[in-house]
C-alpha cells in the first residue's frame, strides 16, 4: 500500500485532529492539576514528586515501547493509549464530583492516574513517531512533523493561556472530565485510521515470545550504535537538551533576579519561544534542502542556539531578552522538525520504533538530571542564574564546532533520504507481501 499523495488525506487528518484535541485536553489537565493539588495541599515538595513520578515511567519504558511498537499494531497502541488515559482520567474525574472533601484517596488517585498517563506515554509516543511517515508520501513528512509539533504549541498555548480561568471558573472535576471525553474522542478519531505495518510473524509460548522481545530489543540498540552518524546526532541531541534544561528551573530566577522584571515577563519569554518554533516549524516544513546545504544549516542554527542561549545571561534588558528567546525557538523549531524528518526517512518502517523509543528515553532520562544539577549549581554559586547561561550557551555552541568536524555527523544531516528510502524499500521487498493494513 503507497502513502497518499496529499498531506491530510484521511489517515493522516484523523490522527492530527485527534491527537490536537486530546494535548488540548492534557494541557487544560496538566493547570488544573497543579491548582488543585497546591489548594488542597499546600506543598511544593509534593508537587515535584508528582512531576517527578510521572516523568520517570515514560524514560524507562521508551526501548520497550519502541520494541512493541515494531513488533505489534502501532494503531491498536495508539488507540488504547488513549483509551487507557481517558478511562484513568474519568475515574479520577468522577472520585472528585462524587468525593470532592476525600484528599486522603483524591491525592493518591491524582497520583496513580499521573503514573499510568506517564507509563503509557512509553508505548504512545514511538508509535506516533513510528507510524507518521507511513501515513504520508516521503516529501510530506516534513510538514507532517511541523504540523503535528505546531499541534503541541498551540495547544500549550491555548491550554496555558485559559487553563487558569477555567480551572477558576468550573474548577478541577470538570475540567478532568472535559480531559478524559478528549482522550476518547481521540481514540474514536484513530478507530477510523489504516496504518500499513509489516508485522513480524509472532512467536508461541511465553518464552519464546520474551527471548524475541528481548532480541528485538537489542537489534533495536544495535541499529543505532551500528550507525555511526545515527549515533553522533543521538549523542549531540541528549547533551545539549541536558544543557538547555536549566531553563525550565531557572527562569523565575533570570526574570526576576537578573533582569529585575515583573513575573508578568515570564509568561512573554515563554511565549516567545513558543512563536518562534511555531515559525520554525513552519519553515522547516516548506523548506526543501537537502544534501551539503541542510547539513551546513542544521549545523550553523546548533551553534546559533548555544550563542543565543548563553548571551541571554549577559542580557539585562526584558525586550533584548524577549528577541533572543525568540530567536531561539526558531532555530529550535528549524532543527527539532528536521532532524526527526532525517531519523525517520533514514530508517526502515520495522525498526523505527525502537529507534525512537531509544531517543526519548537517552534524552528524557538526563533532562531531570538536568533540571536537579540546576538547582544545586545555583546554591552553591550564589544564585548566579546568568553565569549558569552563559557557561551552558558556550558548552552547547563548542559541542556543535566539535560535531562540525565529524564526519559521520555531517553525513548523516546530508544524506540523501530519498536513495535511503529506495534502498530500503529494495532490502524489504520480499517482505511486502506480509504487509498489513491493520484495520
């Protein structure tokens, strides 16, 4: 079965509306939660735990999540996903409405509920990056990704910008409810997709069915450290998102410390980068570049990025700051929608999964580490937020010089995806004949 040739064929639109309706929800969700729980408890400790534990799943799970989604119907995962999460979502959402005085089961609920959104997200999200170039011709996969990345910003956006008068003016209960019907309705729209998957003939018996998860598994790990490109842009991602970590934590610092704004300002910087790779996204999406030239523009925006990131620390006026977060969402936007384009262009349908089950557990596993070592650092520098900047802006822009010089890093950013494509779909003939339009 050949991709459609328009960008929102059927496939594709139904995947994108469900999955905007439901971040919406989660967005609306992630506010609310945050209220009530400060509301009810009081506790700023209590809240890391929550964000904490609802991380930690997802990094763990992200190699089996990618094995499974090789191994099993990426749109049955994607679907009961869904499911799963509205089904958890409701409950606590109905605990609330029927018990609303109950904190002593409420909170451990909330928890619970946060837990199992985090573990499905490990099985969820490679299906999702697995299943997108399968459901839209090569040249659209690009603006595939911008729009499913576009998706996550505006709904942050939107989320973000009301989930408080919401929460204000129909409180936690109903906005949970509100969360768990976008869950379904998101798993209604996927009911309705046609994922073509080659499915691996799957093995009887426990055993043998672990024995080839675990070798799955491996091939999996394999795949990447085998490709030496592949790994250097895996290595380079995970460090400089572990480098650009400190500004989640540290920007109520920077604003109110080192520039001397109001709080208001976190909000404007916040968005900034969020329109910034709004545009981002849409560039890399129209743009066609390929070859030497992509290669050298991914390159140079990298080193960009680290020059803005650590120039924000010698900023002391909001304005200059607001143009430098900017910026910086734009190339974040240019590079993020075209190096995932690159990743799955570059590898076979059966393995894609674990490829990108891999990469959100390498990356998401150090950006806690991340966000915990930015604290410390700035105790024991004396609240120095601008020093911590400007040493993070350097390190990521000499990261990318360094990778500059690496041969396998450039070739891998200019390989042709359309040869590697073909040779692909060459080494994978014979196994066409079992492809799957899982219905």
């Amino acid at each position: 079965m050949t991709s459609p040739n328009r960008l929102f064929n059927k496939n594709f639109l139904l995947l994108w509306q469900g999955q905007f309706v439901s971040q919406l929800g989660s967005q609306v969700h992630y506010i609310a939660m945050m209220f009530w729980l400060k509301h009810v408890s009081g506790s700023a400790g209590l809240m890391g735990l929550l964000m904490m534990l609802s991380m930690i799943p997802g990094v763990i799970l992200g190699p089996i999540g990618g094995t499974i989604a090789d191994r099993y119907s990426r749109r049955r995962i994607i679907i009961f996903s869904d499911l799963i999460c509205g089904v958890a979502v409701l409950s606590l959402a109905g605990l609330l409405l029927y018990a609303p005085d109950n904190e002593t089961i409420a909170i451990p609920w909330l928890f619970a509920v946060s837990i199992i959104i985090g573990i499905v997200g490990g099985f969820f999200r490679p299906a999702i990056s697995a299943a997108i170039p399968d459901l839209v011709t090569r040249d659209k996969v690009a603006p595939a990704n911008s729009l499913n990345q576009s998706s996550v910003q505006v709904s942050s956006f939107m989320g973000q910008g009301f989930g408080g008068v919401l929460f204000r003016l129909f409180g936690a209960p109903l906005l949970f409810l509100a969360n768990g019907i976008t869950y379904l309705f998101s798993a209604f729209s996927e009911y309705f997709i046609t994922i073509p998957q080659t499915i691996p003939e799957q093995s009887t018996g426990w055993k043998a069915i672990m024995q080839d998860f675990i070798r799955d598994t491996k091939v999996g790990f394999q795949y990447v450290w085998d490709n030496r490109g592949m790994r250097a842009v895996f290595f380079t991602s995970t460090f400089l998102n572990f480098l650009v970590s400190p500004i989640a934590v540290l920007f109520p610092f920077y604003i109110e410390d080192h520039l001397r704004a109001t709080p208001d300002w976190f909000g404007y910087l916040m968005a900034s980068i969020g329109v910034g790779s709004l545009i981002g996204y849409a560039i890399a999406g129209s743009l066609k570049i390929s070859g030497r030239t992509r290669s050298i523009i991914l390159i140079l925006f990298l080193t960009l990025l680290g020059v803005v990131f650590g120039a924000l620390g010698l900023s002391r006026t909001p304005l200059i700051s607001l143009a430098m977060t900017f910026f910086m969402g734009l190339l974040s936007g240019v590079v993020n929608i075209s190096i995932i384009t690159v990743l799955q262009l570059t590898t076979p349908s059966e393995i894609r999964g674990r490829v990108f089950g891999l990469l959100g557990t390498i990356i998401g596993g150090l950006m806690p580490l991340g966000m915990g070592l930015a604290g410390m650092v700035m105790e024991i520098l004396d609240n120095d937020v601008a020093l911590i900047f400007i040493v993070c802006g350097v390190a990521m822009a000499l990261v990318n010089i360094g990778m500059a010089f690496n041969r396998h890093f450039r070739a891998f950013l200019a390989c042709n995806v359309e040869q590697t494509e073909n040779t692909h779909k060459e080494e994978n003939q014979n196994g066409q004949d079992n492809l799957t339009a899982d219905r």
